[in-house]
C-alpha cells in the first residue's frame, strides 16, 4: 500500500460510519404502520412491515461490519506526533485517563475472551497486530474493527534482529496491506516489536510518519512464571494520568492475561480512571 497520499483523520472515516448508520436506521424506521401518500392521507399499512428490534439491530450490526470493511477507515493522530516515539501523553489538568494496548494477535480464543471483557465493561482500547496472526484469523480482525476498537501495525514477523531497509520495509508494508484487504483499515500507528527502536523497523516507521507507540506502564504479562494477579498489581500500582498500558492478547498462551483483565478494568476505575485509545489520548495532549 503506498503512503504518500494524505491522510485524513480518523473522525472522517467514522462520521461515515455514523451518517451510514443513521442513514440505515431512518430508512428501517420508516417501516412503520402508517405511512403519508401525496395528498397527505395517512395510509394504513399492515403491521407485518414492522421490523423487529432484534432484527433492526442486526441489520445494523452487519452495516456496520460491511462499513468498517469498505469505508476507508483511518486512524491517525495529530500532526505533532507524526514520525515521532510517543511513550505516554502529559495531560495539562492531570486528567485521569488510560489508554489500554494489547499486542501480538488476533489469537485464537484469547482475542474474543477480551473482547468480550472490553464490550462488557464498555472499554476502547488499541490492538496492535502482527500481519502472521491477522493472516490466520480474519473474522477476530473484522470484528475489532466493527466493535470500534483502534487498530496498529505491528510487523509481519514480529522480529527483533536488525534488518536493512527493503526487509524493514516489507515488515509494515505486507502487514499494512492485509489489515487494509482484511478490514479497509489504514493506520499510521506503529509498535516496534520488543520495543526495539535501532533495528531499522522504527526508522522506516518514521520515515513514513508513522507515530512510534511505545508504552510507560507494561502488565509484564509475558512474564512465563508470574500469576495473573502480578499483572494486575503492576497495572495498579503504576498507573498514571496519560499512561500508556502494554498487555498481549497473543503470541502465546494469554490466558493469564484474560483472568487479569476484569482486575485490572475494575482497579483502574476504582481509582477514577477513564478508558481511551492512543488517538484520543494524544488528541488530549495538544
Ligand atoms: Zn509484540
């Protein structure tokens, strides 16, 4: 996918989404008993016409899915942050939010257990992926992006070697064209696997003005030996206004990750935390 073109921020393609919708749900709703014929007489329709609201909803539902894949849906931050390493953001008035971002997958099982934590709780977070994993699971992609979740690039392989230009290169760019073909996504947020900053993949990422999102407070939820309660803990005790949280969602067996999950949720609200995703919180941080 070439990336000289301009891009148009993110609220553009979901205001689309949005007017889309609206545009379904009126027309739905016009299905209603009585309509008015030219010369203004009501005229009385069978009920039958009616659709149910299980069924609105699911129109809805698969417009949106349809809309998320052919809508030209684009997530970017602002100008500042373009082509620059971003590890948290430093809000003016200390505002108590977190932005949640979860690596590695889509994952077998995994991926759906947290979204459906997400959904339940109503939280946004940023889900970073690797183009191998995206390749053997479609459906958990199309589904972050119809549920609204914001969505970066985290290379092909998921490699830490140094690497030339061209091998760098075909990290991000294979990985950008398939989130493209599999949910019409495009982005310009970018996460160097390992967080390695030296071995030629940030590097491109910047010469392309991709914002390099790194992290300030990780779960070290890849942890092999710790439990699930030290990921909550590190969360808890760490957080910060303007943090940047990394947890994984794949690359391995995550159900700790998962059992950790609601903990974590709750703590933070407890201590009066907002949820955001990394646009919206750099978009606080002008
Ligand atoms: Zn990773």
């Amino acid at each position: 996918m070439g990336k000289n073109c301009p891009k148009p921020q993110k609220i553009i393609g979901i205001m689309t989404i949005i007017s889309s919708v609206t545009t379904l749900t009126t027309s739905c709703s016009t299905q209603s008993n009585t309509f008015f014929s030219k010369t203004n007489q009501p005229v009385h329709l069978s009920p039958t016409l009616q659709i149910p609201t299980t069924q609105l909803h699911k129109l809805v539902n698969s417009h949106l899915s349809s809309a998320a894949k052919v809508k030209n849906l684009t997530f970017t931050v602002p100008t500042k942050y373009q082509g620059k390493i971003v590890y948290h953001a430093q809000l003016h008035n200390n505002d108590k939010v977190i932005a949640l971002t979860i690596d590695d997958g889509p994952w077998q099982n995994t991926t759906s257990q947290i979204l459906d934590i997400l959904d339940k709780n109503q939280v946004k977070a940023t889900f970073f992926w690797v183009g191998q994993a995206l390749q053997e699971h479609p459906d958990l992609a199309k589904r972050e992006v119809a549920e609204g979740y914001v969505i970066g690039n985290h290379t092909w392989h998921h490699w830490y070697r140094r690497m030339d230009e061209a091998t760098a290169k075909s990290e991000i760019e294979r990985t950008a064209d398939l989130i493209y073909k599999t949910t019409g996504v495009k982005t310009s947020l970018f996460r160097p696997p390992g967080g390695f900053l030296n071995n030629g993949l940030a590097a491109y990422a910047k010469s392309q003005k991709d914002t390099i999102v790194m992290w300030s407070l990780t779960s070290a939820d890849t942890d092999p030996h710790a439990k699930p309660q030290a990921f909550v803990n590190n969360v808890l005790k760490g957080a910060k206004p303007g943090s940047i949280v990394l947890m994984h969602d794949g690359g391995g067996n995550r159900e700790r990750t998962v059992q950790a999950l609601p903990q974590i949720i709750s703590g933070l609200k407890q201590q009066g935390y907002r949820f955001v995703t990394v646009p919206q919180l750099l978009e606080m941080n002008q």
